[in-house]
C-alpha cells in the first residue's frame, strides 16, 4: 500500500493528550505520560517501516516547566528509562537519536545520557529520531542568533556574509531536512512554539485522536492526507 503513496520523509508530531487521555481513565497523569513513550516506540517503528527517514517529536517545551513540580520530576525519570532502554535496543532498532533544544538546564546525568546515547547511534543507518527536549521555537532562532552573532565578534565571518542558508547552519536541526509532515494529536490547532523555522512549507494535520490511542491506522490517514495536497511552495 505504501508503495503506491509518497511518503514524507520527515514527520514532526505534537504528542498531545496523555494528561486527558490518563483523566478519562481515571488515573494520575504520569499513567498518560507513560503510555505516551511508549506510543513513540510504536509510531517510531511503523515510520522505519513505511520508509520515513527523519522522525521529529516535541517532548517537553521551554514553557513545560511551568507544570506542577510532581508532573516534571516524572517527565525528567520517564526520560532517563526511555534513553536508557533506546541505549540498550539502539544496535537492534538502528536508530539515529539526537536531542535538540536548549540542554543546558537539564540535570548533568540526562545530559550524558542524551551526549552518550547520540555518541553509540550516530552511525546506524535506520530512522532518525529527533527528540525536542527542553525545546522552543523562538529560544533555537534567540540562540542561533547569539551565536551568529558571536561569530560575526570575533570576525569569522562578516554581517554581510549572513543568509537563509547560513542561520539554519546555527539551529538545532542543522543537517535535518525541514519537515514535510506536522501531524498534532488530541484536537488544538497551534503550533505552541514548535520548530517554527523550520515549518516555513510544512502540510499540517490535526487529529482528535489522544496520543497514546494513536495507532498505524491514524498514521496511514496523515500521510494520506499529505498526498492529497498540492505543495506549490509560493510557485503556480
């Protein structure tokens, strides 16, 4: 079936929804949080097998430390066993993982994790799975620009010089082909401060579906959704 469809070869997704889905069954928020990972696994692997080659996903944003203490301490753990776990199935899934957002206010033991675990997979040949973490679309472009700018200082290279091409060179994703696909689960419509460079000339699908009840079907029906539109980026 997939055969006959073009197939984005890079899907960002807002994970949305563990917090309700996890209230409709009457269960603390970290129940939803967790089912959520493990709906990554399974969405991460239907994406390799259908021929994605680049997977990005929002995980927690800048402004997710804003939540309940509790609520964060449990994101933090469930993070440090999901890279533990892709660290060890990382040779049999042939990921590529890598992090992207600002890691400096994570705790040291995540940061060598996430440094560890995008050292043993940078070479495998599978899918690549970007994971935004500590992520926010206007905190990239702020530092990408500081650090342009710091270079611009120090006089390697000329304000002159800079261009479209070159401050992508300074963002997170660079070397990560723009999405083509954006698919948000469990009914907004906004972007909430995600990768908004880089979705310049995405195709948006919204979805009612709660993130952990995400299935293949669902998936199938983004993708049908995307070979359905007419990408003219700007042109006739």
């Amino acid at each position: 079936m997939s055969e006959e469809l073009k197939i984005p070869s890079h899907i960002a997704i807002i994970m949305d929804g563990n917090g309700r889905w996890a209230k409709k069954r009457f269960q603390p928020r970290a129940f939803g949080h967790k089912a959520g990972a493990e709906r990554l696994e399974d969405v991460s692997r239907w994406a390799d097998e259908l021929g994605v080659k680049y997977l990005t996903v929002y995980a927690f944003s800048t402004e997710n430390w804003n939540r309940p203490f509790e609520e964060v301490t449990t994101l933090m753990n469930l993070l440090r066993m999901y890279m533990k776990k892709k660290l060890a199935d990382a040779k049999k899934n042939n990921l590529v993982i890598r992090m992207i957002g600002d890691r400096s206010k994570l705790d040291k033991d995540i940061i060598l994790k996430i440094e560890e675990i995008e050292e043993v997979t940078k070479f495998n040949t599978g899918l690549h799975l970007q994971i935004a973490l500590n992520y926010g679309g206007r905190d990239e472009i702020v530092r990408a620009v500081k650090k342009l700018a710091n270079d611009v200082e120090n006089n390697k290279l000329k304000a002159t010089d800079v261009e479209e091409k070159m401050l992508e060179s300074y963002l997170d994703t660079k070397e990560i082909p723009d999405p083509e696909l954006l698919i948000r689960t469990s009914g907004e419509m906004r972007l909430s401060n995600y990768l908004l460079w880089q979705l310049a000339y995405t195709e948006f699908y919204f979805t009612d579906v709660l993130w952990p009840d995400f299935n293949k079907e669902e998936l199938m029906n983004a993708i049908y959704f995307f070979n359905k539109r007419d990408r003219r980026f700007g042109g006739l």
